[in-house]
C-alpha cells in the first residue's frame, strides 16, 4: 500500500470515528438527562421535603390539569409538575381540556382555566398555584384520610387559637390546617367533655387554675389513651397537680438561665437557643436551631408503663433561677439548680383501649411536655426552626410519623430588599442625576452648533 492510500484509509477511519462519536453522544443525550440547579435554595428541583413525601406515598398520583391544549398555562404547569413525575414515576399527569368536557369541569368543581384537582387514593385537592409549597401542603393534605382533630383547651387565658396578637397561636393553628389537620378550641365549662374525635389534646399553658372537675376530665381522657400536649409557662402556675402525679411529671418553679446567651447572640440569659437534640422521634432528623424565650425545666420520674425520652435539654452551665430575673444582673448562688435542664420530653405507653379484643394490636400513646409555650406563639413562629418543631410535636402525637420534617422552606431571591439609603439613592439617580445630565447633554450640543 504506497502512501497516498494509507493517508486517505487514514482519513477514512478517522472520519468514521467521529460520525461514530457524534452518535454515542446523541444516543448518550437521549438516554441520559443531567440538570444543575444553580438558583438559590434550589428553587427549581424538588427539595428533600418534597421528596420525603412522595416517598411516603406508595399509591399512585394523578393531577387533573384543566387547561387546553397549547395554551401557555399548560406548558407552565406540565414544567412544574414534571419535576414531581421525575421523584415519583407513577404520577399521572391528565390535561383535560374544558370546553371539551364540562361534565367533568363540574364533577372537579373547576371555577376557571388553569385549574389542577390532584387525586390520590379516592381523595381530592384543589390547587390554585403550582408553587413546590402549595403542591407539597397539598399532598400532605391528600396522605391521610379521614379526620384528625387537634383542640385547643380554652377558658383559663390560654394561647388563642381565634383572637389576633403576639401571644396567640392563630398562625400555628392556620400551618396546621395546611396541613389537613382540623382545629377547634374546647371549653370544659361549656362542654364538659374531650371529644371522642380529638386526636390530641392541647394545652398551652392557662393562666389560670381549672376546676377540680376540669382536672378529672382531662384526667379521664388520658386514661383512655388520649394524647397529649402540655405547655407550660414559667410565668404562670402549670397546675393539673393530679395529671402530673400520674405522669411522673414535676414542673419545676423558676426561670432557666443560659450564660452563654451574649456568644448566642439571643439577647437575653432567659432565652433558650437548642442547637442539638438528644435522640427522640419528635426531633430526628431536625438541623434547626429552635428559640424559647423564658422557659421552665422539668423534671420525669415515669409511673406504670409511661416510657420517658429527653427532647430539649440546655448545656451543663445553665441554672435554674428561683429569684426575679429583671431585678438586675443573675448568677448561680449554689442554691438554684445546676443544668444540664430539661426543658422538654416525651412520654409513651403501649395502651390497650377498653372494650378491645384479646388478640387486638395495642396502641402506642403519646404524650408532649415543653416548658415554654412561647415559642409556637404568633410573635415566635417564624424564628428559626420554631414552626418546624412545632409542627414535627402535633404530628408526632397525631401519628403521623411519616409528615415529620417535611416543610419547604421559602427561597431567600424572590423578594429585593433595600435599605432606605438604597431607596432614596436609586430615586435621586432616576428623578434627578440623569434628567439633568441628559439636559445638559443637549445644552451643551446646541451650544456647539451655535458657534459654528
């Protein structure tokens, strides 16, 4: 072979190596699909909240999209709702068109185009938005069935689930609707019962003494394997003496002082700051700072079958303060008492109900005790992890283990915030520097062809 036909056989592999390679890429790019999300918070992939849900949700996912065909909204909506269909392949995705269909623009109670009714095991949610936290609520909502109430104990200057301001709970009894749980305040005066329906039972620190009468009914629901929330403020008795006897539980009197509070930056030694938590269901898997402003420590001998877990616990060097914390300046006298504190715990029992058969599985019944009640107020939700902890306490005592830790947080780029100086510094650049500057721009030119 002289050399011409080895350079052109040369050639000739060469190039078929290259068409070879053009095509294991192109047949590499149709297999295979990479994204990088370089937004913030990752706004555009599903976070690890969302994806914790799909995956507890093991029947297959339809999302009635009501929308025509090539109309704008449609391609926005399938692009929101793929990234769901890529974490749970049996999703289904069905675009009705609703001229086309009235009959089930009526059947979804559809009020205008656009509209998505997500269905999962027989239950419907209506969805006005495709936001990752209106889909993800929403799925929430649609996991369980049936309903799940939590109530409130009023009638003793409780937080207000109703009443508006600071010390309420109206914006955490609103995050718990979100997530399809049923909320209702109950006055034992008025209605001298628990509801045979309440799934847990809060109560968030009164500020006054419940009657006897009150004690034993909330005594009685206990007893029947009624869960439990107990809030209690340092500023105000905890009372319930006799529900605390049962429980093994001992609230301590005083303020929980942190010395540390100035490296933590919480501007005050009565503020409790948890930056760890010891194992407990109700915070595993929770990598949140939480804020308790004043809080109280307590103390858990359990009785009978109760089991015991520590959920918040301060660091060696915190006290408790039995003196008044706004005299002045606090320090341990040897006589308060020496952390570490515990300012919140769990309790359990595995509690047959009356009436159930021999061979019946036993239920598992839980019971909440924090010393603060602050912290899921309406001045507090918002701080840090607080509403996420709050949320992880309720749904841990509603059995719902599988929604614990799922909330999508809000993606920090969405809003532009500035500060005044900005502000005014932006409007005198607009209003007035570059009007003038154009002004004279055209001075200065009519000027020049003036001298010519």
């Amino acid at each position: 072979m002289n050399k011409k036909n080895k350079t052109f056989l040369q050639q000739g592999l060469n190039g078929v190596l290259v068409v070879a390679i053009v095509v294991l890429l192109g047949w590499l790019s149709v297999r295979f699909k990479t994204e990088i999300d370089w937004t913030a918070n990752n706004r555009n992939s599903l976070t690890a909240a969302s994806v914790k849900q799909l995956q507890a949700m093991d029947a297959p996912l339809t999302f009635h999209v009501f929308a025509p065909s090539g109309a704008d909204t449609r391609r926005e909506i399938e692009t929101d709702l793929a990234k769901y269909q890529r974490a749970k392949p049996d999703i289904v995705i069905d675009f009705i068109d609703p001229s086309a269909s009235p009959q089930k623009v009526r059947e979804f109670q559809v009020n205008y185009v656009g509209q998505i009714v997500a269905e999962y095991q027989g239950r419907r949610e209506t969805l006005n938005a495709t936001t990752e936290t209106a889909i993800t609520t929403a799925l929430q909502r649609l996991s369980y069935g049936g309903e799940q109430w939590i109530v409130f104990l009023e009638g003793h200057g409780e937080r207000s689930i109703s009443e508006g301001g600071p010390t309420s709970v109206t914006r955490f009894t609103q995050a718990l609707r979100d997530k399809g749980l049923k909320v209702q305040g109950l006055n034992l005066v008025q209605n001298p019962k628990v509801p045979d329906n309440a799934s847990v039972l809060v109560i968030a620190s009164p500020a006054s003494t419940l009657f006897d009468g009150e004690v034993r009914l909330i005594q009685d629901y206990v007893a029947r394997g009624g869960n439990l929330l107990w809030l209690a403020d340092p500023d105000f008795p905890s009372g319930l003496a006799g529900l605390a006897q049962e429980l093994g539980v001992r609230w301590q009197n005083g303020y929980a002082i942190f010395p540390n509070y100035q490296m933590l930056g919480t501007g005050h030694p009565g503020f409790f700051a948890a930056i760890g938590y010891p194992p407990n269901p109700v915070t595993q898997g929770l990598d949140l700072v939480t804020l308790f402003p004043l809080v109280r420590a307590l103390d858990i001998k359990p009785t009978g079958d109760w089991k015991s877990q520590p959920m918040l616990v301060s660091t060696d060097d915190a006290w408790l303060e039995t003196g008044d914390i706004d005299s002045g300046e606090v320090r341990y006298d040897g006589e308060d008492l020496k952390g570490p504190l515990m300012i919140g715990a769990t309790l359990t029992r595995s509690f047959q109900p009356p009436g159930a058969a021999k061979d019946a599985q036993p239920l598992l019944q839980r019971v909440a005790l924090i010393g603060d009640a602050d912290f899921l107020s309406d001045a507090y939700l918002d701080q840090l992890g607080n509403q996420q902890l709050a949320l992880n306490v309720v749904q841990w005592l509603a059995s719902r283990d599988a929604q614990l830790n799922i909330d999508v947080p809000a993606a920090p780029d969405t809003s532009l915030y500035l500060p005044g100086w900005a502000t005014m510094t932006i409007a005198a650049l607009f209003v007035v520097v570059l009007p003038l500057l154009l002004l004279g721009f055209g001075v200065t030119r009519w000027i020049i062809r003036r001298r010519r």
